[in-house]
C-alpha cells in the first residue's frame, strides 16, 4: 500500500503556494539525489573526498527555504510531496490556582502539584466540566509554537 501524503491545510501558516517556493523545493530535491549519489559514491570510492560542503549547501538551502516560507507563505504539492510549510503546535496548558478556585470538588482527583492533564481530560470527556468553562476560567490556555516540513 503506497502511503499518502500528509495534507498540512488546516495546521499550515499562510498556505498560498508561492511561485519561489517551487522552485526552491526542487533545487532542494535536486541537491538531495545529488548527496545521495554522492554517499553512494564516497562509500564505494572513499579517496574522493567527503561529502560536508555538500550537506553544508542543503542546510543553506533549507534555511533559504525556512526564510521563503516566512516571507511568502506555506507551500504544499500533494501530488509530487513537495512540502515547505510553517504550521502551528499548540499544546494546552492547564492552570492550577483558578481550577482550585472553581473546581474545588474534583482538586483531589485532579491536582497533584500540577494538574493531571489526562485525568481533568477525563472530566471533560465525561461531561462533568465543559472544555470552554476552563477556557473562561482560566484554568486552560494553548502554549502556541510553530515547526516547519521541509521535503
């Protein structure tokens, strides 16, 4: 079974495909079938010489990539897996001092110097504490980060 490629467009930041991306990908795609002949190469015939300056240049070119997205945009094709996408990760963060203030009955259950995650999860899932409410409360906010694809 051939795996599909993942589809970023819900999670990817400013996902327009940008002409300079495409081109960036397949100098990338380019520089990586060149180092992987290369290694193939090199380990075949080792008194050629070695292969830093060229992972040097793809890690540039990566770089060039990660500045591209932030300048242009996210790119993704689905049908080649041609990906240089800046996509959001957010994790939630669950606040202690207002869920003791709210939710003093389940603090038992629930508190353990922080709070634990998969049991206040378990709550929610079960219907006795609304996902909004400890939005509203405080007692959960989402730390935001960002991670780029870039192949």
């Amino acid at each position: 079974m051939v795996e599909k490629n993942r589809d970023y467009a819900n999670s990817a930041v400013n996902l327009c495909n940008p002409p300079e991306l495409k081109q960036a990908l397949e100098q990338r795609q380019s520089f990586t079938s060149h180092i992987s002949n290369l290694k193939a190469l090199l380990e075949a015939y080792p008194e050629w010489g070695d292969l830093q300056r060229a992972e040097i240049r793809l890690a540039d070119q990566d770089q060039y990539i990660k500045d591209l997205i932030d300048q242009h945009g996210s790119y993704q094709d689905l049908e080649n897996g041609y990906y240089a996408v800046k996509y959001i990760r957010k994790s939630k963060v669950y606040h202690t001092e207002p869920f003791k203030e709210h939710y003093q009955k389940y603090v038992p259950a629930v508190v353990v110097e922080t709070i634990n995650a998969k049991a206040l999860e378990g709550l929610v899932r079960g219907g006795l504490i609304e996902e909004a409410d400890l939005r509203m409360h405080k007692v959960l906010t989402e730390d935001i980060g960002y991670a780029y694809v870039v192949r």
